[in-house]
C-alpha cells in the first residue's frame, strides 16, 4: 500500500508541474557578442574579445563597430580560399563576408570543438579569434596556424578558464 500511495503521489506532483508549465529544459543562453574593433588611425584591428567559450547552439554575433573599415568572420578551412582546417572535423565553416559599420552577423556551432577564424582584409594584421564550443575532448587540429595569429590566440584551456579572453590591442 505504501509503495501504491507514493506512486500515487508522485503522479500528482508531477502533473501539477506540467500544469504551471515549468519548462522541459533550461532557457536558451544569451546571445555572445563579438565587436569588430580597429583604432582611430586604422593601425590596429581586432575582435573584442579574441576568445569566447560558447555552448552548443548558442547565438554568436559579429558586429563591425570599427567606423573606418570592413570586416568579416571567415573560418579557417579549405573551403575558405584554401586556408587551413582550424575548426572540428565535420562542422560547416562559415564566412559572414564583408560586415560595414554596425552591420552584424550571426551564428551558432553544435559542434563541441575549438574555432578558429580571421578577418579577410586583415588577417595579416593578426585579425583572428577562437571559439571554444562546450567542452571538447581531445586536442586542437594539428594544421599549422599562420603566423601573426599563432603568437596572439589565447590556448583553449585559458578560454575555459576565463569565458571571454579580451585582447591587448
Ligand atoms: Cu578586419
């Protein structure tokens, strides 16, 4: 008889909840924004901030709020002009192409992994950034990294650690 009253309980309980309507998952996470920055003589661009920890299916938005130049988010993969495979194996690269002034796009990567983009016009001028997406297991693509972004990327672990790395422009 215990057991039978419990389960009656529990039954209860439980269509009581559905009748407040609580949500079957947790409300989807705020939208993560990166800004496309540069200095007011145009010497120095980069995006604020360089490395962000994102879950699955979150909102990532680029926005150009540099007034004196276009930008884009371009993933590093072959499909992008032949660049290096710098995101996880399977997922779809991306190009927002060229972003004016408060112009903005958006993206969400299921993905677990790590990311790693640049801006087209400058990414000589060390214009990247890294995503990391959940909680990847295993270690970065082997591919070669170009140079200046190498030395200015913040490592996937300090990401983790940090949730949004700011550069040092
Ligand atoms: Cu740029």
């Amino acid at each position: 008889m215990l057991a039978r009253r419990t389960l009656l309980r529990a039954g209860g309980w439980a269509a009581g909840l559905a009748l407040i309507g609580l949500p079957a998952a947790a409300p989807a996470a705020a939208v993560v924004e990166i800004r496309m920055r540069g200095n007011a003589d145009g010497s120095k661009v980069w995006f604020d901030p360089i490395g962000v920890l994102v879950e699955p299916g979150q909102t990532i938005r680029w926005i150009n709020i540099d007034p004196g130049n276009a930008h884009t988010s371009t993933a590093y993969h072959p499909a992008n002009a032949g660049h290096p495979l710098r995101i996880p194996e399977g997922a779809a690269p991306w190009n927002s192409d060229y972003l004016l002034p408060e112009q903005s796009f958006e993206l969400s990567l299921t993905t677990a992994g790590v990311y790693d983009y640049f801006c087209i016009p400058h990414e000589e001028a060390g214009m990247a950034g890294r995503l990391v997406v959940g909680r990847p297991q295993g270690s970065l693509s082997a591919a070669t990294l170009p140079e200046p972004a190498r030395r200015l990327l913040p490592s996937p672990e300090e990401i983790v650690r940090r949730k949004a790395v700011r550069a040092t422009p």
